[in-house]
C-alpha cells in the first residue's frame, strides 16, 4: 500500500545564516531511509501523467519503484535509459512546472519528490556503483556536436550510443555549458557536472575545448573534414541591458560575466585571482533563476546588503519559487513593482547608486503577464556600489552569421523545422536556448535528444 502522507519527505539543507557564507551545496539530499520512505508514497498510476511531463521521457514510476525496493542501482539505470545527466536534472530541473507538477499525488496534497529521488538515486551511484565500459559498435559514420552544454551534451552520449563517432567542440576551455558557467557551486556542484561529463567520455565521446566555431572552424569546413551532420547547440550567452543611462559604469556587470567569473573562474576562492569586486551593496536586476543564483552569489562573496529589482509582482516572477524561498531565507530583499532609470556614478566613474521608479500592473501581454505601467513622480534611489543586469540572454550571432543558409529569426535563435530539430540547411541540426532563447535545462536536453533521433534517421536514409 503506499504511504498516503499528503506531504513530501523534506530534504535536509544547510541553515540559511551559514550557507549564505560558503559554496557548499544548500541541499543535502536524502538518506536512503528517507528517499525509501518518498518512493512509498507513488501510486504508480496506469496512465504515468508525471513521464508525460518528462521532457526527456525518464521512467519515472519504474525508477521509485527501485527505490522504494532498496535496489538504488537499478533505479539509477532505469533512469540512464533516457536521461545522460541524471545528477544535475535532479539538482536543477524545475520539477514543479513539469513531471511534479502532473502528479496525481499534488492533487490533494504535494506531489511525489521526483527530482529529489532522481537526485539520490544518481548520487548513490556516484558513491556506490560502478560504471561498466561502454562502447557501441561503431556504424562509421562521424557526427559534429558544436557546445557543450546540456542539448549537446545529450544529443552526443544519444549519438554515441547508436555507434556514431561524436566530436564535440566547445569555445571555453571546459566542457558543460552553462552547468558550468552560469548555475552556482551552492546549486550544482562543479565536480557533478564533471563526472557526469567523464561518463559520456567513456562512452566514447571526443570533447575539444577552446574551439570557437565560426572562428577556427565555419560550419561549412566541419562538413569538408568529414563529419556528416552538425548539431548546433551554442546556448543563449549574448547578455541584454537595458540602455538606460550608466550602464558602462565601473561595476555594472551581466548576469553572464558576473557568474562566469564566481563559477567557471573561481573568483569565490581565495586562490584563484580572477578579479571581481567585493563590495557592499547589490542590485540585481531581473526576476529569473539567474537573477535568484546572482543575489545570492553576491551575499556569499560578503555584500552586507544585496537587492532583487524587479518590475513586476512576485507572482509573477519567472524563478522557482524554491530559488525565491531560498534567496528571501539567505538575505535577500526583494524590490518588486520596481524598475531602474539610471545607474548614478561617483567622481571616479564608479557606481554610487540605482535610481528606480515604481510600477502598477495593467492589462496582459504577449507573455501572459500583467504589463508592468511606470508610477507617475515615484522616483526613488538604492544606494549600491554593483548592479548585476539578469535580465536575460541571446544567442551569439557567430555561428548563424558564418553558416550559408542557415535561417534565424529576429531574436537572433536559429529557427528549425519542427520536432525534428532539423534547421533550413541540410544536413544541420539545433536545439536548447540557440533556437528556444533562454530556457531550461530540461528543455534543451529534450531537444537534443530529439536532435540527435533525426541526425541519425537522416544519415541512415543517406547511407541507404
């Protein structure tokens, strides 16, 4: 019989007054005794709405079926089926707005902890089990996977395993896209992300780091070196601003340089001198996860004070609402219904504050949302010495504007045909926040997965 408790078994985390000091994870995870105890509570529907939810199709009932069994190995596996990166998507999913949020248990109550137990079970094999080698049967064919973040990640362990060669070329110097860059040590341990990463190598994956395509390679001459499709999974890394006045300022930031230096730079420790200001008062503008992962970054670095801005009402706040709970626990203090107009400068040209307005709601937008409507003489100042612009991403022109007839739209994503992730040039593929703009984890892996289905149907029909 399951366990009817109408609520999730909570997961242990850091106290907000200490972790809001160090990088250690917030999050602790579950024992085994209490995922067991989570994994009881599934009903196991016939129908399985939460895999509905899935962007990649994990099994979700099969894998808390393990675990409520105590075989934590093959929950694991169960979920490798379908998922290359199991330890981060239970770290970083947004389990509530998909899988979690189909579950038949939220009805009347929480819904099952998927990402929790996806979560533990992925962790307990990093600490228990044990990797067989693993390698298909080559078929000799050679695919091209441009980035390595989460959809091309997915789409080269997807393509390694059918027996294709797979070389990924990424423009940093590691690998792991924005898992490594942009989401905090405190969210998503750097040394996960690596071994999930060493996993894919073994299944015989080539990585090239430092590899700007468009610069060293086009798109063009990967074709004339042999590879036989390219998948274009670049990301979103084009930072917006808002062009108000004092925005070049010394100690404005993106959202994207900011955590670029804390994460993928370790500005945050003592032994690297990547140069980042610490300094006492934050803002950060925007409302997103990245805002949330920002603000909280800056109170760790030993900001006293550290501001949300954001111009609509919570609820309407594109971040988790976990992110939120967190951030306001830590510290944070929130200005909503509030949007800059000018970021004030000292004498030496640095910022000495962020001039606001306030804002009332007013009818829907394109978005769904209340467009925010400025307030007549509500002009008021923060006094802050850094303001962090997190008010979303673009992809980078370099790949669209170096590939013959690849077509793109006027946010700058590369546009594909349909599900079959298939662009307006032969033979190229795309998928994550490169076509979608800024979206989630998830999503993009979704989308390399189906990428990587349609690369090899169309060089099978080739071959034929």
């Amino acid at each position: 019989m399951p366990d009817m408790n109408p609520k999730k078994t909570p997961m242990p985390e850091q106290e907000p007054n200490v972790r809001n000091k160090n990088f250690d994870e917030v999050a602790l995870g579950y024992t085994e005794e209490m995922a067991c105890k989570e994994a009881a509570r599934c009903l196991h529907c016939k129908n399985q709405p939460c895999v509905k939810g899935c962007p990649v199709g994990v099994h979700i009932p099969d894998f808390i079926r393990s675990i409520a069994q105590g075989d934590m190995e093959g929950a694991y596996r169960t979920i490798k089926l379908t998922n290359s990166l199991p330890a981060v998507c239970g770290r970083v999913c947004p389990q509530e707005n998909q899988c979690e949020h189909n579950c038949v248990r939220g009805i009347k109550g929480e819904p099952v902890g998927i990402g929790r137990l996806e979560r533990f079970a992925a962790d307990w094999h990093m600490k228990h089990g044990k990797d067989e080698p693993f390698h298909a049967e080559p078929n000799g064919h050679k695919v091209a996977v441009v980035g390595a973040g989460p959809a091309g990640l997915t789409c080269a362990g997807d393509l390694a395993a059918m027996g294709y060669s797979v070389t990924v070329f990424e423009a940093l110097h590691t690998a792991g896209g924005v898992l490594m860059y942009g989401i905090p040590q405190f969210r998503l341990p750097k040394e996960i992300v690596q071994k999930e990463i060493d996993g894919l190598k073994q299944k015989g994956v080539k990585i090239e780091t430092d590899m700007v395509i468009g610069k060293l390679f086009s798109v063009d001459e990967l074709f004339q070196n042999g590879f036989e499709a390219v998948f274009i999974g670049t990301g979103a890394g084009l930072p917006r601003f808002m062009n108000i006045p004092g925005e070049g300022l010394v100690g404005v930031y993106s959202a994207n340089e900011f955590l670029t230096r804390v994460n993928l730079m370790k500005a945050y420790k003592p032994e690297y001198d990547t140069p980042i200001l610490k300094v006492k008062n934050v803002a950060v503008v925007g409302g997103g996860n990245v805002a949330m992962d920002a603000a909280r970054t800056a109170l760790r670095l030993g900001s006293e004070k550290v501001y949300i801005i954001y111009r609509r009402a919570e609820e309407q706040m594109p971040a988790r609402r976990e992110e939120v709970h967190h951030a306001k626990e830590e510290g944070v203090e929130f200005h909503l219904l509030c949007n800059p107009v000018a970021i004030k400068g000292d004498e030496t040209g640095r910022v000495a504050s962020i001039e606001c307005i306030r804002m009332e709601l007013g009818e829907a937008d394109a978005s769904g949302r209340r467009k925010p409507i400025p307030v007549e003489d509500s002009n008021f100042s923060i006094p802050v010495d850094c303001v962090v612009m997190a008010i979303g991403n673009s992809p980078n022109p370099l790949i669209r504007t170096t590939t013959k007839g690849l077509e793109a739209n006027n946010r700058g994503c590369i546009v594909v045909k349909d599900e079959s992730m298939a662009t307006s040039r032969e033979g190229v593929y795309a998928a994550g926040d490169a076509v979608s703009g800024a979206a989630t984890v998830i999503l993009a892996m979704g989308g390399g997965k189906d990428a990587a289905r349609s690369i090899d149907q169309y060089i099978q029909s080739k071959a034929k």
